[in-house]
C-alpha cells in the first residue's frame, strides 16, 4: 500500500506546483455497484460498503481543461456471525481510492458547467477477519490493490458566487469495475482569492 501511496501523493505535490489555478475544493457523498473482495462475487459477504464520501479539488489549466485529483472512502462493510458462540468472528471488508482525472469543459456558461472526463483510479481494498476465543482477540487480514481507467461526465452548477453544486458519473475500468455516482459541494476559491485582493 504504501508503494502506491508515495507515487500517487508525489504526482498531487507537482501539480500543486505547476502553473495551474486551484480554483475549487470541495467534497460531498458517493453511491457505486461496490466490488467483491479479490473478486468472488458469490460470496456476498465480501462487497464493500456501497456509501461512500469524498474529497476532491479542481486545477484550472486553461479555461476547456481542468485537472482533478481526488479521494474516496467506503464505509467498512461489517459481517457478524448469525449464531453467536464462544467464538465470536467478525468481517470487515474497507474500500479506498486514489484519483486523478482530466475535465474537458464542452461549455463556460454563467451558471453551468458540463465536462467529459477520463483519468487513473488506483483501488485498495482490504478485508479482516475478527474474533474472540476465551477473551483473546484474533485478527486475520489481507489487502489487494488495482489501477484503472476513468471514462464519465460531470457539472458544476453555481448555487451562489462562493459554492457550486458538483455531479459526476463515472465507470471504472479495472480489475474492480465498477459504477460510481458522485455529488457534494465545491467552495469557488478562485472567487474568494479575487475578492479578498480587491477587499470586498
């Protein structure tokens, strides 16, 4: 996990350096079909959470091309034994992914913003296997990791000068494929930048 940690932040950290405008940070909720632990769908026990939360943010290159790294994580999908006996086990299957996407904005209007996008994905998933026999706690683990492609479409709706309302459907293609729905808030820092230089 950590190998694909320290590339992923490292990729975040050039582009906060580069020539491009952060113009918007937000976050907000996710919904997605899930993924089965290493696959095994028939195990109905081993799909992760289907909620999710998120935090994402916009680098503005040019006016038709913004960047977007982002985060998400699964609510833990917790089984516990149906028939409790001295030994006791329990099953979390955890969910989290590393993003960075490419926006096409097709328009710029006043109010609303409609892009194409495509990116990497990189999923890590992890799954524990608790129990208790006669007071001991055991705990059994094991994690899988994936990259991928990104392909979806998104908006940006104004609410207000300082907050826009943020949609976006995506497919993730990759050894976890799967379908993810996105919607939270952007605070417009661009906005907030520009008016506190001109002291309004």
């Amino acid at each position: 996990m950590k190998k694909l940690i320290i590339p992923i932040l490292l990729i975040v950290s050039v582009l906060t350096t580069a020539n491009a405008q952060f113009t918007k940070i937000g976050g907000g909720v996710a919904a997605g079909t899930g993924i089965f632990w290493n696959n095994e769908t028939d195990i109905i026990s081993y799909r992760t959470g289907l909620p999710a939360v998120f935090l994402t943010g916009i680098y503005e290159f040019t006016l038709p091309i913004h960047i977007a790294p982002s985060f998400t994580y699964y609510f833990p999908h917790i089984t516990k034994a149906q028939v409790v006996t001295a030994e006791t086990p329990k099953q979390v299957v955890s969910c989290m992914m590393f993003d960075i996407n490419g926006h096409y904005v097709f328009n710029s209007l006043d109010r609303f913003e409609f892009y194409g996008l495509a990116g990497l994905n990189v999923t890590l998933i992890g799954i524990k296997w608790i129990s208790e026999i006669n007071g001991v706690t055991n705990k059994t683990k094991d994690r899988d990791n994936a990259f991928g492609l990104n392909l979806g479409a998104g908006t940006y709706i104004k609410l207000t000068d300082q907050f826009d309302l943020y949609g976006e459907a995506k497919y993730i293609l990759s050894k976890y494929d799967q379908f993810l729905i996105n919607v939270g808030v952007l605070i417009n820092i661009d906005w907030l930048i520009k008016h506190e230089d001109t002291g309004l």
